[in-house]
C-alpha cells in the first residue's frame, strides 16, 4: 500500500520556478543564468526534452552529480536493449533517466552536501525528493509511465525502499532498471559523505544484492553489459576498493 503524500505542495509552474530559482542561486549562479532559466521552464510544455538542458545546469556546478544523470540515462537505455524492451518504452526510460533526480531542488543543498551523518529529520526529507519530483514533473510531461519511473527509482525488489515501500513487480520494469543504474553510478561516484568505490566493487555489489534491492532479471542484463558500461563511467575513474554497506545511497 502506497504511504501517505508528503512533502512540498507543487501544483503550477510557479512552484516550479521558485524551486529552480532558490537552488540555482544556492549554487553560486548569477542573475542572468537564473533569468534565462526561467525562459526555458516557459518552453517546457511544448518541448519537454527541454527539461534535460534544466538538468545539465543543474548539475553543472555540483562536483558530487555533474553528469550522474546522463550517465544514469545511458546505462538505462543499453540494459532496456539487453531485455528487448520496445523502442517507444526505451525512449521514457532514457527521459526518466535524465530527469529522475529532479526532486533534489526541494531538498536544500546543506542536506545534500553535509559530510556527515543525516539526522532522521533530515534523511526524511531525502526520502520525499522522488515524491517532490513526480510532482515538478506532472505538469511539464503529462506521461503516467515517465512520473512513476521517477516516483519509484529508490525503491527497493524487497519492498525495503522509498517512497512508498512498493516490492517486485508493482514498480514499472523501467523504474527497476534505474533503480540498478542509478545506485551503480552514485556507488562509483564520490559523495560528500564518502569516497567513490572501484568500478568493479560496484558491480559485484550489484551482482550481490540481486534479488533483495534490486530485480534479479535487471541486475543480469546489467551485469552482461559491464563492457558497455566501462565506457560510460570510465575505467580510469577513481575510487577505492572498499566494499560498501548500501548499494547506492
């Protein structure tokens, strides 16, 4: 059963804008770039692909996030091909993977950039950014498929995940498959909390927790395409060889 709706009320584009304009100032932005943005939230509706160029700028000047939804975006699409899902799906999936994290502009940025351990209040309102960001989402691209691939991408195959603590099959294959690729990328990517893990750790993290957090049939079709991947994130990527404690926080 779905938990309750919480969070930030976000109905029109207004909401949107001043969620936008607060966290791009937050990150150092400056009064032209904010104004311009707004031009481009004003676009959205006839161009939802103009979302991704939001997300870029975004994570532009973000040292821990530069280029995670891209990357997240790409692995996406290649493990959708390993399963033979259909061109059209494939195509929501890599729209959800650019714009899955979007929530995160409700969450201030001393939460998504503190060092050391989130208090329960705070990791609650992490808990609320996929919630936060179905809803930015709801007005700009109106497509039930994309808005719950972006609800349900920290959820887990046991049911242990957020928002809604929903298991197996009742989150969409396109959810599961960024449920894989999103805590792939964030294990090999260095966080404000902790180093980034060696690529090869984190697929055997993946490999590991089949089955408990993640599909048993996503993780394989992830894990054949390891080669594909390599390229995406970069072999050279540095990292430690440590073995995490959560896949993908």
């Amino acid at each position: 059963m779905a938990k309750k709706q919480k969070g930030i009320p976000i109905t029109n584009y207004e909401s949107i804008r001043r969620l936008l304009r607060r966290k791009l100032s937050s990150r150092g932005y400056q009064r032209q770039d904010i104004s311009s943005t707004d031009q481009a939230l004003a676009q959205l509706q006839s161009n939802p692909n103009a979302i991704i160029a939001l997300v870029c700028k975004l994570e532009a000047k973000d040292r821990y996030t530069s280029g995670h939804s891209r990357r997240v975006a790409e692995i996406s699409v290649a493990v959708a091909r390993e399963l033979g899902i259909p061109r059209d799906t494939i195509e929501k999936i890599r729209l959800g993977g650019w714009v899955h994290g979007v929530g995160k502009i409700g969450v201030r940025e001393s939460i998504l950039n503190k060092k050391g351990r989130l208090t329960e209040s705070e990791y609650r309102q992490i808990t609320f950014y996929p919630e936060v960001g179905e809803r930015v989402l709801a007005p700009i691209l109106k497509d039930e498929e994309i808005l719950k691939i972006v609800r349900h991408h920290h959820e887990r195959y046991d049911g242990g995940g957020y928002p809604d603590g929903l298991s197996g099959a009742q989150t969409s294959l396109g959810a599961r498959i960024l449920q894989v690729s999103d805590a792939f990328d964030a294990m090999t990517s260095e966080r404000p909390y902790r180093d980034a893990i060696n690529t090869d750790s984190a697929f055997a993290e993946i490999d590991r927790c089949k089955g408990a957090q993640f599909d048993p049939e996503v993780a394989g079709a992830f894990l054949r395409i390891r080669e594909f991947i390599y390229e995406v994130v970069g072999i050279a990527r540095p990292g430690t060889y440590g073995t995490p404690t959560l896949a993908g926080v």
